[in-house]
C-alpha cells in the first residue's frame, strides 16, 4: 500500500494556497486604502474608502471560496470561476499596465510594477481553470 502523496493532489493544494493568497492580498490592499483615506492628512480623504471596503468585501468572498473549493472533494465549477476570475484580472491589469508604460515614451513593460502580478494572475489563472477542465472530464 502507497501512502506518498498522489501529485495531482498536490497540484490541487497549491492552487489552493495560490487562490487564498490572492484573496488575503485583496483583502490587505483593501486595508490599506481604507487606512489610508482615514489619514488626518490625506489628500484625498474618503475617495479611497468605499473602493477600499469593496476590495476588503471582494477578497474576503474570494478567500473564502478558495478554501471552499480547495476543501471540495472533487472539482467543481467554483474552481473554474476562481481560475477565470484570476485570468480577467490579471489581464485587466496588464492592458493597466501597457497604458501606463506607454507614456514613457517607448513601450518598457519591465519598468511597471504591475508586470510581475498581472503575468502571475493570469498563469494562476490558467493553470487553475486548465486543471479544473481536465479533473472534471476524468
């Protein structure tokens, strides 16, 4: 009798703990802009506020349906919308990101920030939705 861990089991763990921090991310960056707007000096005062409960809102939903998923015996639809919300974000950030670079006069995508987090959305994004597609047809 085998007892080693199956890698498809694995996989699974890791696109959990992937999807989860994606949401405790969303979720510390809500934070921040609603400490921030909360700030006596804040210039912008409380135009970050509603966007920051909304993103607190958003990630703690998200976090939760990660460990909901990842807790699920078998794949489910929720996993495929975890992979496809992953992928329409990190696209969206990256054409965020292709805009602003472009006003450097010469398009530097490596000189943005957003580079690097919208590339590991959408390869999270598509792993997850790709693994779920493939466990559901087996």
């Amino acid at each position: 009798m085998d007892s080693s861990p199956s890698p498809r089991g694995d996989v699974d763990v890791a696109l959990g703990i992937g999807h989860l921090l994606v949401g405790l991310a969303t979720v510390v960056l809500g934070v921040v802009l609603v400490v921030t707007s909360r700030s006596p000096r804040a210039e912008l005062e409380t135009a970050l506020f509603a966007p920051g409960l909304v993103l607190v809102v958003v990630g703690l939903v998200f976090a939760y349906a990660a460990v909901r998923s990842a807790r699920a015996a078998r794949p489910s639809a929720l996993r495929v919308a975890l992979g496809m919300v992953e992928i329409v974000t990190g696209a969206a950030m990256f054409a965020a990101m292709a805009v602003a670079v472009s006003g450097y006069g010469a398009f530097a995508p490596w000189r943005s920030p957003l580079l690097v987090p919208s590339l590991l959305l959408i390869t999270l994004g598509v792993w997850a939705t790709l693994r779920a597609l493939d466990a559901r047809r087996a």
